[in-house]
C-alpha cells in the first residue's frame, strides 16, 4: 500500500496566498487558476470572495480554475494528474488500493502560512483518458472535471473512489511545526529517511520526528506495504478528516 503526499491549491506561486481557513474553522483549499480547458468559474463554488482576498485582487468570481481535486457530493473524489508528476506516480506503482492525502498551503485569520492535510482519496480506478472508451471520458466531461475536458498530456489520468474533505482544521491534520517555517514537518515516526520519494537527501531528515519537506513538487509517495503502524496512522488521519466540527 502506498500513502501519497500531494501539495494542491493555492500557495505564493499559484494564486498568490495561502488558501484560508474560515471563520468557522473549516480549511478551504482554493484551486489554482485555469491554465488550460475549464468550464467552471470560483464565482460558480462559491469561492469568489475567498479566491479574491488570497489572490489580493488578481483573481474573483469571475474566473475560471482548475477544479481538480474535484470532490463530490455522494463522498468521492476525481483527481487528474499527468506529465512528469503522473509519471513519478506511475514509477511508484500508485494504483488501486493507495490512497491520496492532499494537502496545501493554509492560513486563519491572523496567523501564520502553514502546510496542512485538507483531504483524500482512496483509489478505487484509474482511468487513462488517451485509452479509455469514449464513454467513459464523457462521464468525466459532463462533471467539468478539467483533465477530461481537454487533454493535458499523452499520459492524463483521473483517479477516483472515496474521498472527502476536512470539516475543521484541526491540529491532527496539521504538518508544519508550531513555530514554523511552512516547509519544517512534524512527521509520524514510521516515516523515515528511504521511504519517501523526492526526500533522500540526508539533511532533510532532523532530530525530534522533523522533515524539511522539498519546497516544490506535487506528488511525494511512501509505500507503507503492511506495516501496521503507518496503517494505523493513516486511519486515525482518515477518522479526522471525516469528523465534524
């Protein structure tokens, strides 16, 4: 079994600003601008305001982004990856069974950037869209999701199953060490240096469960096979995600 790290939403790069935390407690991941097909606008997820105030102004309701994760209202989740970062996941052997913890760059009011889980995706299919049936890309299509709407690259994947977003940012789901910066981790005592892909170099790996996290890249997988503390690990994440306010 593989648990997959994945950056998603806004960050200083991609949108401007961290995505925000709301007033009732809740993470909002904003996506990042349309850089390709959409059909689907922040003003359309409601999200116009927040995408707004994130991006200081260089964004609004009126905007089209890039709606990928894309999670449900019957609690599943679409999410498409393609070039490089597909083909790091494809090396990893990511597949039916693995599950995704997305996770971005967030901020409350008042406070300070930080990197935190906001949701997942355990993969029930896979579908390479350069090979599927048509049928089968038009499902997505009639979903808006972006990736089924234009290809982005000869090996474009949408991966789906169950998946939900977190109710509360909650201290469980947060990476980032209380006192910062956003790329310093505080991280299960199951990962360990060799079994992270993008994290070999040994000074990222510090005393007191710490990981200095690589500042760019999408896709960091950790195959966990049968080791049951990661999976209980994962679990408890799983559990918190889920719980409500």
């Amino acid at each position: 079994m593989r648990i997959v790290f994945s950056r998603k939403g806004f960050d200083s790069a991609a949108g401007g600003g961290p995505s925000p935390i709301v007033d009732d407690g809740r993470p909002v991941s904003l996506p990042i601008p349309a850089g390709t097909a959409s059909r689907t606008s922040y003003g359309a997820l409601g999200l116009g305001d927040l995408a707004a105030r994130a991006s200081r102004g260089r964004l609004g309701a009126d905007d089209l982004c890039h709606h990928d994760p894309m999670f449900l209202p019957d609690d599943t989740c679409l999410f498409g990856q393609c070039g490089a970062a597909q083909t790091h996941l494809a090396n990893q052997g990511v597949g039916k069974g693995d599950v995704f913890l997305f996770f971005g760059l967030f901020r409350e009011a008042g406070g300070k950037p930080h990197h935190r889980i906001f949701g997942y995706l355990e993969v029930a299919e896979m579908t390479r869209l350069a090979e599927c049936v048509p049928d089968q890309r038009e499902r997505f299509a009639a979903q808006d999701h972006p990736h089924a709407l234009a290809m982005h690259a000869a090996n474009d994947v949408i991966y789906s199953g169950p998946g939900t977003t977190a109710e509360a940012a909650s201290a469980a789901l947060r990476l980032t060490v209380p006192e910062g910066p956003p790329s310093l981790w505080t991280i299960p005592q199951w990962l360990t240096r060799g079994n992270l892909s993008y994290h070999d170099r040994a000074d990222r790996w510090l005393d007191d469960s710490r990981l200095r996290s690589v500042a760019r890249g999408q896709e960091f997988v950790a195959d966990i096979g049968d080791r049951r503390d990661a999976r209980d690990w994962l679990a408890a994440i799983l559990r918190e995600i889920g719980r409500e306010i």
